[in-house]
C-alpha cells in the first residue's frame, strides 16, 4: 500500500495536472527520468509540464512495494505511441515530512 502523498501525485501526474502534482514536493526535491535529473520545484515544474507530451499513452499501476521507512516503488505498465509503444516503468519514492524528496524513474 502506497502512501497518501504518491497515490494523489500519481493521480494528479496522470492527469496531467502540474500545479496539484507540485503540491507533493519538497523545495529541495530531485526528479531523474530519462537519464536527467531535474533539482528544485522550478526545474520539477518545467520537466511535469513537457515530460512526455510529444506522445499519446495509457498508464496502468501494476505493483506497489515499500523498501523501507521512506522508500517506495510504484510499479506502472504503459501502452501508446512512443518508441517500442509498451515500458513497464517503476517510480522510486523517497519521503520526509509527507512530502517527496526524491523520485526516480526507470
């Protein structure tokens, strides 16, 4: 079972809505997808608003795990017309104070 704070980012990342998916970071968050990391709300805010827009999809959350105390995996299955057109992407959580201070994806 996910935390309150990664099920309603995930719900506001999957539709797409950056101010309410904003509200879950700390100040001093960082973002890696693709290879980059993005640093501070600014940087998180540029990379939620453009993050794959070029490509229409489906996400599908197919497994949950928590690593420890502030680690958690969301495991998603996505469908669409990106390059391969399916990925089975996990979203590594990290947490302090109710709020994300890391996020990994790969």
């Amino acid at each position: 079972m996910l935390p309150d704070t990664i099920t309603q980012y995930l719900k506001s990342h999957v539709a797409r809505d950056v101010d309410t998916a904003m509200q879950w970071y700390a100040a001093d968050a960082n973002v890696t997808d693709e290879g980059k990391t993005y640093h501070g709300r600014e940087e998180i805010r540029a990379w939620l608003s453009t993050a794959a827009s070029e490509y229409t999809y489906t996400t599908e959350l197919t497994a949950t795990r928590q690593v420890d105390d502030h680690t958690y995996v969301a495991t998603h299955h996505l469908e669409g017309n990106f390059p391969g057109g399916t990925a089975n992407l996990d979203f590594t959580f990290t947490l302090e104070n109710d709020l994300i201070t890391k996020l990994v994806i790969g």
